[in-house]
C-alpha cells in the first residue's frame, strides 16, 4: 500500500472513532440570569448611600496669636447634606473639614451618629466670630454637642486641631465660596 493511501485510511479511522453515534447536537447553554439590581439606598444616614459631591469653601480662622489658618471644606448647606455630614468617613486630613450652613442664628445642637473619627466643632455667628467650640467630640455616639449661644454655621475638623493652634471665642472667621449658596430650613 502506498504511503498516501495509509496515511488517508488512518485519516479516516480517527475521524469515524471522533464521532459520536447517536447522540443529539449539544445546544448552546442560555444565557445566565444578569443579577437582580441593587435598591437604590435613600436613607442618608446608611454607609452605602452614595452622597452627590459637595462644593467647597475655604475658610481663614485667626488664631489667639494673630496667625491665620486655612481650612478646605465641604459645604453641607441642605438639610440631607447636613444629616449626612461626616457619617462613615474613616478620616480627615488636616487642613480639611466640612462646614455647615444654616439660615442666620439659632440655636445648634450636633451629634456623632455613625460618624467614625472624632471631631472639633467650631461653632460661627453670622457676625463670623466663634461662638463657642467643642473639642474632642466623641465618634458614634448621639450626645447633643452645642455651644451655649445661637451660631449660624459649624466648621468640623480633626480632633484636638482647634487647641493646637489656639482657637478660643469670639476669634474671627473669613468664609469665602460660599456665594450663592441658599441654605434649607
């Protein structure tokens, strides 16, 4: 036998020992299921509510010694911006914060509820002078925090910052960026 025809017959063996006797065609698999969506999360208080990005202020405090210092802030001026706060940040570098804005003087009370580092709250008069300030504010806790006069706008920042550069009332604030922005009730 020549070498072309063996080699064509055992061709021919392999492809008839490949087949399959009997059996269906394999149909493709449909498709999986996508996963059902996840709920869209509308309490603000929840960790996995996604926030829309604040604006941002600056804001200058002077200190007891005539030295400026600068803060970068979130502005949380709307009533769910201000509910939500700091809640579930795990930290906040110096020279950052977030600065509540509120419509003219009143009476301000703050929490710490699920809110995970503690905190310094300044609190402002509309006159931008510091009204009173609480330090050290405790994480996770619902303890009311205020000062004890009326105050227009809360500056927080990192815990024991208003003591390091010697903060103290009546001091003088400058809020800049902050145009145009109304505040909710």
């Amino acid at each position: 036998m020549s070498r072309s025809l063996s080699s064509c017959l055992a061709l021919a063996l392999m492809l008839s020992a490949c087949e399959s006797r009997g059996s269906k065609p394999v149909a493709p698999a449909p498709p999986a299921a996508a996963p059902p969506a996840k709920p869209v999360v509308t309490d603000i208080t929840a960790q996995d509510y996604v926030m829309p990005r604040l604006p941002h202020a600056r804001v200058t405090l002077v200190d007891a010694y005539g030295g400026t210092h600068r803060v970068d802030a979130e502005v949380a001026y709307t009533s769910d911006q201000r509910t939500r706060g700091l809640m579930w940040r795990t930290g906040l570098a110096e020279g950052t914060g977030m600065l509540f804005i509120f419509k003219g003087d009143q009476w301000l009370s703050f929490w710490m509820k699920n809110t995970l580092i503690p905190l310094d709250l300044i609190f402002i008069r509309s006159d931008l002078t510091i009204a009173g300030i609480v330090q050290k504010a405790e994480p996770k806790t619902l303890s009311a925090r205020a000062p004890d006069e009326q105050a227009m706008y809360v500056l927080e920042v990192p815990s024991g910052w208003s003591e390091k550069i010697g903060l103290r009332k009546g001091l003088k604030v400058k809020v800049e960026g902050t145009q145009g922005l109304v505040p909710s009730p």
